[in-house]
C-alpha cells in the first residue's frame, strides 16, 4: 500500500549535511563555494530538526499473517498510539 | 488362493523402502551403550548401541556431519543418545541405524536437537560473521514479528515512540509459542519483506523456558531468517537464551527492549549531532573568512609596498610647475617692458612733440598742406607752431627737387636748419 517514498528521507538529508561539513571543513574552495556550502549544511541541519521535532511514530498491523485460520486476507490497520502512554 | 514366490533381493528391497518411509524411523533419537566399537580405515565408525534387553547396529559415515566432538564421545561403554535414520542393509540383510549425531546421555532432547540443527546450519553456512548486514543508522520503516498482545509489542513501541519517532512500525502478529508459532513467524517475516522499503525486522520474543522458546530453533524459522532481505534483528527471552535464530539473525538482541534501542537512534542523540555539526559549519566559515580577510590585508601590503613612488612624482610635478610659473612671469616681465618702449616711442612720435621741436603744421581750409601743389599763389593758410597759430597766405609756391640743389633760402629755412649747412 505504502508507495515508493519521492520525498527526501531523514537519512538522506543527514548523509548530505556530513557531506556538506566534511567538504566545508577540508577547505580549499573559493570563499563563494565556501558561504554557498555553508547555507546548504544549515539549511539541511534545519530541516532534519524540523523532521524530528514534527515526527510522530506510526503504528500498523498487518492482518493475515497470524497463524489462525479464522483470520480475514490480508489486509492492514493502524493501531492508534498515544504518546502519553510512553 | 496365490501363492507368490520372492527373491531375496525384492525382500531385502521391500523392507528398506518400507523401512525409509517411515516418517518416524527417518528422525529418530535412540539412547543406548556404545560397544563393538571399529573405526574403518575410510574414518567411519561401526558400532552397537544396546540396552539391557536388546541391540542395534550403527554406521556413522565420516562426512555424515561436522561434529567435532564425535570421537570423544563415542567409545565403548558410553551412554549416548544417537540421532539418524534406521534403514536397512541390503547386502547383509542388516538392520542398520544411520546415525548423524551423537550426544552423551543426560542432555534434554530438546537442547540436543538444539545442537543437532546449530551443527548443520552452522556448516551450511547460515551463521557465516560474513554475511551479516548492518542496520541502517535511521530506519524509516521498523518491522515486527511478534505477538500482538504481549509485552514486548507495547515495550518496544514504546522505546521507538520515545527514541526515534521518524519511523513507522509495522505488526506482523505471530502466535510465538506452541504449534502455531512457526508457521506464524516464517509467515510474518515474509510478509514484512514483501512490505516496500522494510529497513530492519524485529524478530521477538518474552523470555519462557526452552520448550516456551523453541519455535525460534526451528528450522523454518532459521531458513525465513537467512532468506529475509530486510536485516533481521532477533530479541528471544531474556540475556542468557540463546536460540538458532540468534545465530542466523544479523543482530542479535539480548532482549526485545535492547532490540528497540538498538534499530534505532535516540532523537535526542542525533539533535545534539545537528547541533554538533552547525558548530562545525559555523567554525569552518568563520576559518575560511578569516582565512579570506588575512589574504586581503597581506595583498593590501604587499601593494602598498610594489605602489609607484607617488610622493616623489608629485614632488617633481610640483617642481615642474614652479618653474613653469617662473618662465611665464618672466616673459610676463620681458612683455611689460616692451609695451613701455612702445609707449615712449609713441609718446614722441606725437605731433606735438615734433611742433616743440621747432616744426610747424600748415593747414589750409583744415587739411594739413603736405605738398606746393595744394596750394597756390594768394591761398590763406593756418600755421601752427607748438604755443598757438597765425595765418599765413601763399606769396610764391616753387617745387623742390631733390636731383637739382636749390637754393636754401627758397625753402623754410626754420623747419631745415640741416640743410643750411
């Protein structure tokens, strides 16, 4: 059910951020490469925190694998979670 | 009535078919005394397993399994239990027992069958270190085997929602003992791998004893394990089970709360390391500006230092203009000298000055007379001398030549005193 994912995972924003410190911090670059990398790494450190700071776990059952043979096909669920409970 | 007459070779054959479809003769743990024991020069082992009342013969091909610990354990007198097959051989019309494995007397069955499967995977292959894949640093979709209704669904959610909220969890619910519990748990592993983009699998369980947790060292189990694409991480009872499933999974948690901790990150961990790398950011660009402004200030040195000698061009200018200044007010001079000659030799050349000299201007009806042929006898002229004027007339008029000499006294001898000489 879940389509293939086109939006940018967290991984992927994190795995660019290193890159972006990693290439600023080894220097060597003209100081207009150097201000344009690090506008990128904020704004890639920015909206990772935003991803974790607007996350919310999500949690889903899928229905048909448990071994009974009254089970209906499969199928899935979302089971509501509350925070509070943690 | 028929009567039938057989070979002995189709009786021989008859009884190891029937022999070797027996699903219980095929998977059979026997316990027993070694003796007879004989090792062939090829490294196999014959010998009789026997009990106060009756005896077997046994064969344990060399190669039937890895067991390391074999020739140790089996040697006359030994109480053993032996895994294997029992089958018929045809040549001698033998009752043989086809073992595979051995383990001394005493141990449970369940954990010899333990040991039985983690000998043959582990030669398989399924446990190989090589194989084993790392979990993604910030998984996005965590699956779960395991039962919907225990603890360790809700614990492990639990630690997820804490820790890494990024992530959606996903139940495939299992029963995790008894019959149903392989079926359900090879199914659920499936399952969850034919979810898209499943980052890791949980693989868990609450702590029972081994009979409680022994559908994790089932084979289907192990097999479901090492065909997953997603890795798997196992969590079966408490720290000190070990189960085959632990030795397939890629991780192995010592606990299903531990496998929670350990699929995910802590949030609070990776926003310290967001911190941690705007720090870095900020540090580099601040190096690399200071860097860029120990640059200019070197360069604007360094061109202070090659600049044309400035001071000392405007110092020749000024030279250069002094002189210049001079030159004109010079010439200025020369000029103003000049123009007063100019003026003198005017002032003497005024008529005035020539009438003071003796001369007189003759004028007649206000033209000034400066040939005889102006006038003629009788004409009344004006003369006017340097203090006044009288009139005169024309007596004679005679033209001068300057070829012939006159006489001076037909001239104006005031106005010639030259030419009396």
């Amino acid at each position: 059910m879940a389509a293939k994912k086109s939006k940018e995972t967290f991984e992927e924003l994190y795995r660019r951020l290193e890159e972006t410190v990693g290439k600023l911090e080894e220097g060597g670059l003209p100081l207009e490469r150097s201000l344009a990398l690090y506008e990128d790494g904020m704004t890639l450190a920015r909206r990772c925190q935003e991803m974790l700071d607007a996350a919310q776990v999500r949690i889903r059952q899928l229905r048909g694998t448990l071994a009974a043979p009254s089970e209906p096909e499969a199928g899935e669920e979302e089971i509501p979670w509350d925070d509070a409970e943690s | 009535m028929s009567m039938q007459v057989y070979s002995v070779s189709s009786i021989t054959t008859y009884l190891r078919e029937l022999l070797e479809t027996d699903p219980h003769l095929a998977d059979i743990w026997v316990s027993g005394e070694v003796s007879n024991l004989s090792r062939s020069t090829a490294g196999h082992f014959y010998f009789t397993l026997k009990d106060a009342d009756s005896q077997i013969r046994c064969v344990f091909f060399r190669g039937a399994t890895l067991q390391r610990d074999l020739p140790s354990l089996v040697e006359s007198g030994a109480q053993v239990v032996a895994h294997g097959r029992v089958s018929l051989y045809e040549v001698r019309g033998d009752l043989q027992f086809y073992v595979d494995f051995v383990q001394p007397e005493g141990v449970g069955v369940l954990a010899m069958e333990f040991e039985r499967l983690k000998v043959r995977l582990e030669q398989e292959g399924l446990f190989e270190p090589s194989r084993k894949r790392s979990l993604k640093p910030f998984p996005e979709r965590i699956g779960v085997v395991s039962s919907p209704t225990g603890a360790v669904f809700h614990d492990i959610c639990v630690i997820l929602a804490r820790r890494w909220p990024l992530a959606e969890i996903v139940l495939a619910p299992s029963a995790v003992q008894g019959m149903e519990a392989v079926r359900g748990i090879v199914a659920g592993i499936a399952a969850l791998n034919d979810e898209p983009d499943m980052d890791v699998i949980i693989v868990a369980r609450g702590g029972g004893s081994l009979e409680e947790l022994w559908a994790f060292n089932e084979e289907a189990v192990a097999r479901a394990i090492y065909a997953s694409h997603a890795p798997i991480v196992s969590a079966v009872g408490h720290e000190t089970d070990y189960s085959i499933a632990d030795y397939v999974a890629d991780v192995r948690a010592p606990t299903p709360s531990t496998a929670a901790e350990l699929v995910a990150p802590d949030r609070y961990a990776v926003l310290g390391a967001l911190n941690g790398h705007r720090a870095s950011l900020s540090t580099a660009i601040r190096f690399r500006l200071d860097e860029n402004v120990g640059c200019l200030r070197g360069a604007m040195g360094r061109m202070q230092h090659c600049a044309p000698p400035v001071d000392r061009e405007r110092q020749k200018v000024d030279d250069a203009l002094r002189v210049a200044g001079a030159l004109v007010d010079a010439a200025l001079g020369r000029n103003r000298d000049q123009v007063g000659g100019f003026l003198l030799q005017l002032r003497s050349l005024h008529p005035r000055a020539t009438l003071a000299r003796g001369y007189a201007l003759v004028e007649r009806e206000g033209s000034v007379v400066r040939s005889v042929r102006q006038v003629k006898t009788g004409d009344a002229l004006d003369v006017r001398v340097s203090d006044g004027a009288f009139p005169a007339r024309v007596e004679a008029k005679k033209s001068v030549s300057r070829r012939k000499s006159r006489p001076p006294q037909e001239m104006q001898p005031a106005l010639f005193p030259s030419d009396k000489a």
